[in-house]
C-alpha cells in the first residue's frame, strides 16, 4: 500500500484526531529559549532529576576521555525542557572556546529528515508532489539504467536502489557538471527492494524542492519549516552575504582543520561543500533549541512551541510510519524509526520512536509514547577528525530512559520492565558455577588443564590460577591449544615448556604433528578440565582439541570435566553445508556444518555420543545464559579468543569469511579490523562493492575501501576490496554473506580468482562444484537442506539451554 492509499483511508479520522490535538495544544509553551532547567522543572515533566544527572557525568567522561571536544544535551517532554547543559569546549584550536548552549552545529545529515523530507512532505500535503511519482516525472534526464522506476517514496525510504555516495571526483566541474554525473548512476539495487542509505537520493530530493517550489532549497526551507517553526538560528550558508547581520556566526562550532585553518560555518561535508553548501543531505546548522522546537512541532502533531501549525497531523503521521518496509529495515520519509525491539535504537523507551544521526557527531531521537526527545550535538570531528560519540549517544538514550519516572522502560530480550540504569546481570561460565560449588567435581583429583587465555572467572583470573589455589584440587599439567596458552600467537610454533607463574609443564596441543595428548601426558593425571572460548564455527579448530582430549581420555581411562561459556554469536542459528563424509581433518573435526549453534559442553556431549568415543564426561553449565544472547548480552568480558578475533563483530562474520581464506583472497589479517574487509591487488573495489549490493543480502552493507595488509598473502601490497558492515544482526544471514563473495567473485574475476584451496575448510564438495558452476544462493542452498535437517535431529539431543 504507497502512501497516497494510506493517506485516503486515513483521512476521516485523522481528521478528528487533528481537531482534537490542536485543541490539545493551546497552552504549548513559547519558543524555546535555552537556559538549565532546574529540578523542580525535570520533576514537572516526569524524570528524576538526580538520575538525569548521570546523563551529564557521561558526557563529561567522554570529553575527558577526548571521544569528543565538547557537546550540548537536551532532553524535552510534555512541551517542557528537562534537562540542557553544555559540556566542554566549542574549540580547543586555535583558541580554546568553552561550549554554550547556543552554539551552532554542523548538522550533517540531521539536514536530510529536518530540510530536506520535511520540505517535500509540505509540498506533498500541497498536492505538488505525489509520494508515488517517478522521480523522473521531475527529471527526465535521469531517464537511464533502470532509474525511471524510482519514486519520490523510494528516495523518502533510502529504497531508490542508488549508491550511497558518487565520487567526490564527479563534483569537481561544479553543480551542473555534478547533476550530470548523477543522472547517469547505474543503480545497485532494484528500486524498492532493500534498504540502501543513499546521499545521492537526498541529493536529488533537494533538486526537486527547487524545481517544483521554484525556490532554492535553502530558501524554501526557511519560508516553510525553519521560520514557522520557530528554529530561529537554522541556516544554510551561515557565512553567505553580510554576516554582520547575523551575529550567531560567533557561535559556531568548527570541524576539522582544512590547510591552515578550521572548518567553520562551512560544511563539512565535501559533496554539499562542492555545490555551494545547500544539498539535499547536508548543509544545515542549527542549535539544540533550534531542534528542540522541531521535535516539539512533531510531537504536537505538526504545531509549533509558538502555536504556528507547520505541517497537518496526518502529513506528520505518514512522515514517521515505516508502512510495509521489512522489519529490519524500518524507515520513515526521512527518519530511522523503530517499532520493535530489533532495532538498534528501539530499546531506548521500549516503544516506538524515530530520529537520525549526523556524521558530525549529531542525532536527535524522539519518542511519542512517553512525549521524549533526546538531543546529543557534538562536533566530534575537531580538531583532528577522530573523535567518536556512538557509544555516547546510548549512553545519553539509556541514562534518559532509566531517568524517566514513567513509563517502565523494557528489557530488549524478554519484553518485560527493568530499571535501565541497572546493568544486566552477568553471565556465569562453568568455571565460576564449579567454583561456587567448592570444587566437587575435582576434590582429591589430579588435574591436567586445557585452556588458554580465554579460560577466565568472573573476577578476571585466569581459569589456572583459580584451580591452582583450590582447596583439595591438585592442578598438575597444562594443555595448550592453537595460538599458545596467552593467544599471542598466530602461524607461530606452539612449544611445549613451563608455565612462569605457576612452574607447571606446558604440553602444546599444536607442536608439529602433536594435536592429540599423549598416553605419556596422561599417566599421572586423573582428569583432563576443558575451559577455552569458542567461536561457534566449525574450522575454528578449538572443538578440534575438545574432540581428541574426548579421544585421548577415553583411551587412557580418564574423567573429563568441560567449563562451559556462552557461544559469542548465538545458540539459536545454525547454517552452511554439513562436512562431508570422511573429510575429517583438524579443521573439520566431526560432521556437523560451519555454524553450529552449540556450546563447547552441548558439543562434547555431541562427540561423545555421536562418534561413539563413551569418555567418561561432566559439564559444567554456564547460569543465567539462554540460547538467543550475543557474546555483548552476556556481561561478560570481550577476550580475543585468536590475534585475529577481535570483536564480536568479526566473530559474526567469521562463518562466511573463514572459509574464504584458502583461496588467493585477503581477508583483513594483517589490518585493524580483520574479517571486516576483503580484497585483493585485481580487484576493483567499486564496481565489486556493487555487485555485492546487488545480491540483496538483508543486514550487510559493503563499501569499496583500498588497504594494505602487513602480513599473510600480499603483504604490503594495496588491494581493492571491500569493507563488510552488520546493519541489522538479526537480519544478517554469514553464510549467505560468504556464498555472495564467492559467486561474485567467480563470476566477475574468474581468471584471477583461485578457489582451488577453498574445500580444505567448506569440506563440501556439491558446494564449490556449484559455486564453480556459478549457481544462485538459493540454489546452493537448497543443497544444503536435507544434511542441516539431519543435523538439526541430532543436535537438539545435546542442547543443554533454553531460548
């Protein structure tokens, strides 16, 4: 259903519902005019005035810990400002310049919902322009490449099918020259069809408010949404004409420095920079107040602070309902919307909301059901360009919800009300439940501990130290697997020795041919303890180690006890094709498919049973973990389980890249971020980024990058490639991920690419026979489906925690 069905069936009663929230607002307050409020106001609208207080002690941590120079906070409700303060410093170079509450930010692509959407919803509900009409209808110049399917919706949705950014290089010439260039893009998507966030539909969002107003974009958006809305010190060009008559440029915020001087008062953003300063995506700057009358014009269904009705309650609706875009893909005509707890931004009320953030260190996020917003304004790229306020901003969102004194804010997981300044609680692994029962399992027994630096209780002790100071544990021998007992070491050999702090014997488990302990590394043990992380991915070959100790205890009558720990990247999903039968090698142990979805106890249970080894075993579970939660929903402490593990994120890209890494592909060793970017010197890095785009793959974006790798295969060479972005992880599928580079790059690079590696680690010989064949996904898929059904029977024998 496109909007103009929406807007019909609707009409009637969104009538009444106007009527009635216009009288509604007939005591909303004057236009805002910042200074702090005090307590008594933040109690008025419904917050704790002390809890909002951590709201600030977050923001100063940040500026301490230079993640931003300075910021302005403001947090609205019910027609009221809670809470307003300026952090830090507007300028730490040349001068030094203390933040206030009126300084003037850089809002980058705020510009895109506040300008540029806005301005094209009042020309809709003008009946100018209809959200279903081809954009070309408009431009027939941008008649070509499938582009005259693209509606003014689509462009509203970031679901035009375009790139997000043309080449800086397409600017260079000026404005004219630049439009030029865009109606001559190929899009990388069918439009309508998935979620791409798009600059250049923006870009050409704000053409259209020129050509159908008649007035440059920046003009009309001052005559139709700035002035009525009361947002008195929003600009375009604030340094344009005689700045003399403005004295607001005083107040603006500097970027980052550009030769000899700061960026200020100029766009930062270098494509709105080359056409003038005024683009569809960027070019606004405007203050927290400026902002904070907006969201209050939204929140009061399209009336102003000053009682000025800028936009009609249902043109307000229909701006911020997501109508039939995919779930994980929620968007408004403009906004980033939430309307369930899969969304990044969803968990901050617990309800419904919408906002969009700025690449300058803006956002401002909204909240109808509780009548919220919360506005962050940092100018985090000054003075170096490195400053970051992700995590600031949850942090602000999070500290806000837990200030409000109603609604409840609700858990992400269960649905249910929690205190959100509470931090979740942490997870218990098996070496703490073991502890916490003083030891039973090993009172009286000689002990050979497998582990590495991963094995650690929740204190932060390793698993060593804690059973070497056991009462009545006698630790007697360490086992060390792949990448040494500290996970320091890579492609390195792993030698056996003595541990330092303890002076007990190391026997490596990855020395030459050694894999499996030996009868004579046995015979003064009475039971082998297992405690290592996992990935949850069937070459990372710690489960290897857990099969043979399994083997070798069997062999020499000896008890194993397996630690348990939460599987990092789920225990629900499982996926990929089933190793064949009889390739059983040190990264393909047993056969069950790349991702597996089991923990290392379900999974000795599994080895134990299936392969017929009758050791004699005890797990230990984990407490308070249930199959659903991510490694970052545990509490527990991030440890790279490998050099190259290092975040959660690589370890959800882990199953489709891995297996990649046989063929002549680098995969980000030897670089910051590995298993995040790929590529290799042949490859020409934009046109496979959109050949990547084009597979469709829900919950990952790919943008064309250049790196140089320090280690492994081209190793100080620059290779074209791609960087791999999760966007919604409930939605992204890794193993689709890794069919989609493999097809593409069979397809466009044949004669560079050499998969011929590739079976050591997919140990599946009907997929590369049609990844070589150049079958579709669903295809190789659909070879897939009876070996995942039968692992699926045998799997639920083992499981041990609930969903």
């Amino acid at each position: 259903m496109n909007v103009e069905e929406r807007f019909g069936r609707r009409l009637a009663a969104w009538i009444v519902f106007g009527v009635m929230g216009f009288a509604a607002c007939g005591g909303v307050a004057n236009a805002y005019q910042l200074s702090e409020p005090t307590v008594e106001a933040a109690a008025e609208l419904g917050f704790d005035a002390n809890r909002l207080e951590r709201v600030g002690a977050a923001v100063k941590k940040a500026v301490d810990a230079g993640s931003i120079p300075g910021a302005v906070v403001l947090v609205g409700r019910n027609g009221g400002i809670a809470y307003a303060k300026a952090f830090g410093n507007r300028a730490s170079e040349p001068a030094v310049e203390p933040m206030t509450l009126d300084t003037l930010f850089d809002m980058a692509s705020l510009t895109k919902p506040i300008a540029t959407a806005t301005s094209v919803m009042a020309l809709i509900e003008e009946g100018k322009i209809r959200p279903s009409d081809p954009i070309v209808k408009y431009f027939p110049e941008l008649d070509n490449h499938g582009k005259g399917r693209i509606t003014v919706e689509h462009l509203l949705r970031h679901r035009g099918g375009l790139i997000p950014d043309n080449s800086i290089s397409d600017y260079k010439d000026g404005p004219d020259a630049a439009w030029k260039k865009i109606a001559e893009l190929q899009p990388v998507a069918r439009p309508g069809a998935k979620f791409i966030y798009s600059d250049v539909g923006f870009i050409i969002l704000g053409k259209l408010v020129e050509k159908v107003s008649g007035k440059p974009l920046y003009v009309f958006a001052a005559e139709r949404v700035f002035g009525p809305t009361g947002m008195t010190d929003a600009h375009f060009r604030p340094l344009a004409g005689d700045a003399s008559k403005w004295p607001a440029v005083a107040r603006i915020a500097p970027t980052e420095k550009e030769g000899d001087a700061f960026l200020r008062g100029v766009v930062h953003d270098p494509r709105s920079r080359a056409l003038g300063g005024v683009a569809g995506h960027a070019g606004l700057f405007a203050t927290a107040a400026d902002l904070a009358n907006y969201a209050q014009m939204l929140l009061y269904d399209g009336v102003a602070p000053n009682g000025d009705r800028v936009l009609s309650p249902l043109t307000v609706r229909l701006m911020t309902d997501p109508a039939d875009t995919p779930s994980n893909e929620r968007r408004g005509l403009g906004w980033d919307v939430a309307t369930s707890y899969s969304s990044p931004r969803g968990e901050l009320f617990g309800t419904t909301g919408f906002g969009h953030t700025g690449f300058t260190g803006t956002s401002i996020w909204i909240d109808p059901e509780t009548q919220t917003y919360v506005i962050l304004l940092t100018s985090r790229l000054h003075p170096k360009g490195g400053g970051s306020p992700i995590s600031l901003r949850r942090d602000v969102a999070t500290l806000t919800a837990a200030a409000l004194a109603d609604p409840p804010v609700y858990d992400a997981t269960s649905n249910e009300p929690v205190t959100a300044a509470t931090p979740p609680a942490t997870v218990k692994c098996g070496i703490d439940v073991l502890a916490a029962h003083g030891f039973d399992a090993l009172k009286g027994k000689r002990v050979g501990l497998v582990t590495n630096h991963t094995g650690r209780s929740a204190d932060g002790r390793s698993t060593i130290d804690v059973l070497f100071a056991a009462p009545d544990v006698k630790l007697v021998k360490l086992f060390s697997p792949e990448h040494g007992l500290r996970g320091l070491l890579d492609h390195e050999k792993i030698t056996s020795g003595v541990d330092e702090k303890t002076n007990l014997p190391v026997v490596s488990l990855y020395e030459g041919k050694k894999r499996k302990p030996q009868d004579e590394d046995l015979k003064d043990l009475d039971v082998l303890v297992y405690d290592i992380q996992d990935i949850g991915v069937r070459y990372y070959t710690y489960i290897s180690t857990l099969g043979l100790v399994l083997e070798a205890a069997k062999a020499n009558g000896k008890q194993v006890v397996v630690l348990d720990r939460p599987n990092p990247i789920g225990g629900v999903a499982f996926g990929g094709p089933v190793r064949d039968e009889g390739e059983g090698t040190f990264v393909a142990y047993h056969t069950i498919p790349i991702r597996h979805g089991m923990t290392v106890g379900e999974m000795a249970k599994l080895y134990n049973a299936e392969r017929k080894i009758g050791a004699e075993l005890t797990v230990i579970p984990c407490e308070g973990w249930t199959r659903d939660a991510l490694y970052d929903q545990t509490g527990l402490l991030w440890v790279n389980p490998s050099p190259n593990m290092r975040s959660l994120t690589e370890a959800l890209l882990y199953p489709g890249v891995g297996w990649l890494e046989g063929t002549n592909l680098a995969t980000g060793r030897g670089t910051d971020t590995p298993f995040e970017r790929v590529g290799a010197p042949w490859i020409k890095p934009i046109e496979w980024a959109r050949s990547l785009m084009a597979m469709n793959l829900p919950g990952v974006a790919f943008t064309p990058v250049e790196f140089t790798p320090t280690e492994r295969q081209y190793s100080g060479e620059k290779c074209g490639g791609v960087y791999i972005q999760i966007t919604d992880r409930t939605a992204f599928e890794p193993i689709r991920l890794g069919l989609a580079l493999a097809l593409t790059l069979r397809r466009d690079y044949k004669e560079q690419w050499k998969p011929e590696r590739m079976p050591t680690l997919l140990t599946s010989k009907a997929t590369y026979d049609a990844i070589l064949a150049s079958k579709s996904i669903e295809e190789i898929e659909a070879l897939w489906v009876q070996g995942l059904s039968d692992f699926e029977s045998v799997r639920k024998q083992y499981l041990i925690y609930p969903e």
